[in-house]
C-alpha cells in the first residue's frame, strides 16, 4: 500500500453514512410515533406482523433515469422460510426527496405474496434523472429501515459530472466477513456492480470463519431462501443495499459450481430432472432477493437476466448471463477452439452485438461474469487453460473481440477469479502484436479465499506474468474496484482491505489505473 493512501477503518461509518443513519433513526423514530403516512382507518385495518419483520433490509437496483426498483422481503425468521403466515400481506410503500420524508413524491401500495417468498419489488417511475431519493415500506404496523437510492441521469446528460460505479464479485460467507462494503460505502458509488457469486451453495464447516446455515447444499427452495436470508444478515452489505442501487447478474455457486446450461458440475451425481428442479429453485430464490424488475420472474428454470443499462449519454452497460445459454465445458484445449462452443447462445449474442454497434455512448461497458482475456496457466511453451472462463469458448470469445474494433471505447467489468486482473483485450492472444481492442477489469472478490497467502500467491501467479504480457496488474487481496467514468476517461482505483477474517478491517487504494477515451487498453496511473 502506498505511503499516501490513507487507511479508513471500514468498522466506522463515513460522515455521510453517520449523517444517513442518524437521519433515518429520527425519521423512524418520529414516524412510528405519528404514523404520519397511514390514515386511522388504514392502521387499524392492518393485521399485526412481528417487530423483526423487516430483518432482511431494504434494498434498490436497475436505475433509470425516471424510476428504480425498490425492494423488501417480510421474513421475521429469515432462517426457517421466512416465519411469514401463508397469505398475501398489503405492503405500502413511500419515495420521498429527503431522507426525513418531509417531501413525499411518489407513494402506493402493493402486496408481499407467499409464492414469492413474501418478496416485494416495487418499479417505481415519475422519478427526476440523476436525484438522490429516500424510500421505506410498511406492513401490518411495522416501518423498514430507510433506503436511499439514486435514478440515472437524463438520456441527454453528456456525464462531465462523472458517474461513480463499485464492482464487486464472490463473497464467501464460510470465507469472511464483508468488509469491503463498508469502505465502499464510504466512496459512496452512484450504483454498484454485482457480478456473480452473491450466495455460495457449499456446504456447512465447521472450521469456517462463519459457519452456513443449515445441513447441507441447497437443494429446495426452502434451502436457498434461508441461504439468501443468511447473507442478507451481513451488517455491512445489508448497509451498502439500503445506500446505493444494485445492478446484478449471477454466476455459478447461486446455483451449483460450475454448472453450464442445464448441465451441472457432476452429472454423475446429479439426475437432470432433479438438476432442473434445483435450478429452478435457485432461481426462484434469486429473484426474491434481488432488486430486479418483473422482466426477470423466473419461468421455471429459465430467468431472463441479460439486458441493458443507460447512463446519459456518457455510458450503456449491457449485463450479460454467461450461464444458461453457455454450452457444457470443453475438457481439452482442442474442444475450447470448437466454433460450435458459445457461451451467450445466438439470442444474447446478436443482443450484446446490436447493442455495442448501435450503441451512441461515450463508453460501453460489458458486465461479463467470467474474465475474457486469456490466462495461460502454463509458464514458458505450450498453453493450458481454464476452461469455465471465455478461454474455453475462444473462437466466439475472439469474434467478439474482432467486433470490439468497430465499438467506441469498450471495457469489461468481470467477477470470478478471486484475483485483481486488469489486462488489454486484443484480438489474438496466439500473437501479442495483434491489436488492443478493450480493457478488462477483472475484480478481486468481497471474501472468497479468505486473506490469502501472498508469498504462496506470487510463487504461483509471478512465473505467468512473461506468459501473459497483456496483464497489466495481478493481485490477491480481498476488495472491490471503483471507478469514477467521465468523458475523457475513466480513473480506476482497486480498493483492498487488511481483513476478511475479522468483522472489521482497514481499507486504502493498492492501485490506480486509466482508461483514455478514444485509445483502446489500460495503464497504471
């Protein structure tokens, strides 16, 4: 860490959190007393429902410039089901334009059902671009905490005030505490980015930092709720939801490791009508955590998760799903340069290509799950290769990177490795004098891995770096990425903390990096 990075202790709120959380307990406070936003009637018609009802939070995601989804999730006893009667619960609901409610813009009522977990995601529009906003339900009696969210800004903003976006990825709840969330509230981002890996299905451990609930992997959707539930608990990423609007996409372990498709890590063991049922399960579960809009209800075991984010005219970010439509991994390095091998399906693809090609953004960004330039795990001749990321699906992974050149100033935001990898996109990574096309930032996860050994880390990574000459930073510390977008450029920063394995941690900049509009790759600042 650099002499000049100054450490925050992510235990203790920033001055605008504390201000945030002061505010929103007087709020509470004085409203529970009046009960300002229900008439007499109204709460004497409520059906009493226990204090703890709103255990899970509240949370926001998918801004767009006049609206944003908000969400809740009435479960008392998040870890058995939920502890919620099996009927439908009214829920009203409140956006307002200051934190102490006293100017109410937007305001209605919806229901929390049993067959969605007693969910509730709210789609709310009339909003005003590029605003901070208040929210916070209500059910039978009992107020939620305060949410603050914030819409994207006007489909004309040229973006010369900057958009703040936070990547995060892969948080392990046997692994660590979420101790970068604190620190990234702090930055306080204008969205964050969560791109897979948001539950782990591994099973319980008794060695682990904090143990899984439960017995066993999840399996029913039962077992994923009360999965979902638990790491909903984390005090820091329950804050960081109730902050700033989410934007998600899954990867593997929300439903079983390295599954592909409708097939899963071990069809051995795993009967493809019982996978079929846990994958819709999974899903299910998902989308009742998650601050999505309807678009994304599941259908059985399909769940429309790719789709397309604007930001004025400085940014558009395509999300995309590199699970459902992916083909079974390849196993050799012949079958990882099969053109019959996709990862997107035909369907995404030509959605992600029309998207890039007709894109009038300064910047367009990618939100790929798993990281796309090629790691050669093989030091010196010869090459060897993950097969689970774009290295196993190189002749579509390279056709996509051959469009990049027709694409104003790409940049691919991933999850996944667990590791800091920023690197150059080219065309060909078989010859290093192809063109570069892109930059990726590959980000470190929240907790997954734990605080990781780094002498055993350099001895491992160090020997590659010759074989990979287009990697421009490998790093194994736990964290986040920000990144501040402007016209001109976009300045990242890699965000680490001193600790996962305890509930609070120091955090400070390990590096800074640059992305110049106009001139395809990255540098270290």
């Amino acid at each position: 860490m650099s002499a000049d990075m100054t450490a925050v202790p992510t235990a203790a709120p920033a001055p605008g959190r504390r201000r945030f959380l002061t505010g929103g307990a007087a709020v509470l406070g004085a409203v529970a007393t009046a009960q300002l936003w229900l008439p007499a009637s109204a709460q004497a018609a409520e059906v009493p429902l226990p204090e703890d009802v709103f255990s899970l939070g509240v949370a926001s995601g998918d801004p767009l410039p006049d609206g944003v989804v908000l969400w809740t999730r009435l479960a008392p006893d998040p870890l058995a089901g939920g502890g919620m009667p099996a009927r439908t619960v009214p829920v009203r609901w409140e956006v307002a334009s200051d934190a102490r409610f006293r100017d109410v813009v937007r305001r209605g009522h919806t229901v929390a059902r049993p067959s969605l977990g007693h969910s509730v995601h709210v789609d709310v529009r009339g909003l005003r671009p590029g605003r901070t906003y208040w929210f916070r339900f209500r059910a039978g009696g009992r107020l939620s905490p305060i949410g603050r969210t914030r819409t994207a800004p006007a489909p004309t903003a040229s973006g010369t005030g900057g958009l703040r976006v936070a990547l995060a990825s892969c948080q392990n709840w046997q692994q660590g505490y979420f101790t970068p969330y604190a620190d990234m509230l702090a930055q306080d981002p204008d969205v964050v980015l969560f791109v897979g890996d948001y539950i782990y299905e591994s099973t319980p451990s008794a060695t682990a930092v904090r143990r899984h609930e439960g017995s066993g992997e999840p399996y029913s959707l039962t077992q994923y709720r009360n999965r979902y539930a638990q790491y909903r608990s984390d005090p820091d990423l329950a804050a960081m939801h109730a902050h700033a609007p989410f934007v998600v996409t899954f990867d593997d372990h929300e439903v079983d490791n390295d599954y592909a498709g409708q097939v899963p890590q071990d069809p051995g063991k795993q009967a493809p009508d019982a996978f079929v049922d846990r994958i819709t399960a999974a899903y299910q579960a998902y989308y009742e955590h998650m601050p999505v809009r309807a678009t994304a209800v599941p259908d059985g075991p399909h769940i429309k998760m790719f789709r397309r984010l604007e930001f004025g005219r400085l940014a558009r970010l395509n999300v995309l799903d590199t699970r459902q439509y992916r083909s079974d991994q390849a196993t050799t390095q012949a079958g990882a340069q099969d053109p019959s091998m996709t990862m997107l399906g035909a369907r995404q693809k030509k959605w992600l290509l029309d998207g890039l090609h007709g894109s009038g953004a300064r910047w367009n960004l990618i939100a790929s799950q798993i990281m796309m330039a090629e790691t050669d795990l093989l030091a010196g001749e010869g090459k060897l290769w993950a097969y689970d990321a774009w290295d196993g699906y190189q002749v579509e992974r390279n056709a996509l990177l051959q469009e990049f050149r027709q694409v104003r100033n790409p940049v691919v935001l991933t999850g996944d490795r667990h590791l800091t990898m920023v690197s150059d996109l080219r065309t060909d990574y078989a010859d290093p004098r192809s063109p570069v096309v892109g930059a990726e930032f590959v980000g470190t996860s929240i907790s997954s891995n734990g605080d990781q050994d780094q002498a055993a880390f350099h001895a491992q990574w160090d020997p590659l770096k010759s074989d990979n000459p287009h990697w421009k930073l490998v790093d194994a510390h736990r964290g986040y990425h920000l990144f501040d977008i402007r016209p001109g450029g976009i300045d990242a920063r890699v965000r680490t903390v001193s600790t996962v394995v305890e509930p609070t941690a120091e955090a400070a900049t390990l590096a800074r990096l640059r992305v110049e509009a106009g001139r395809p790759g990255v540098s270290l600042a």
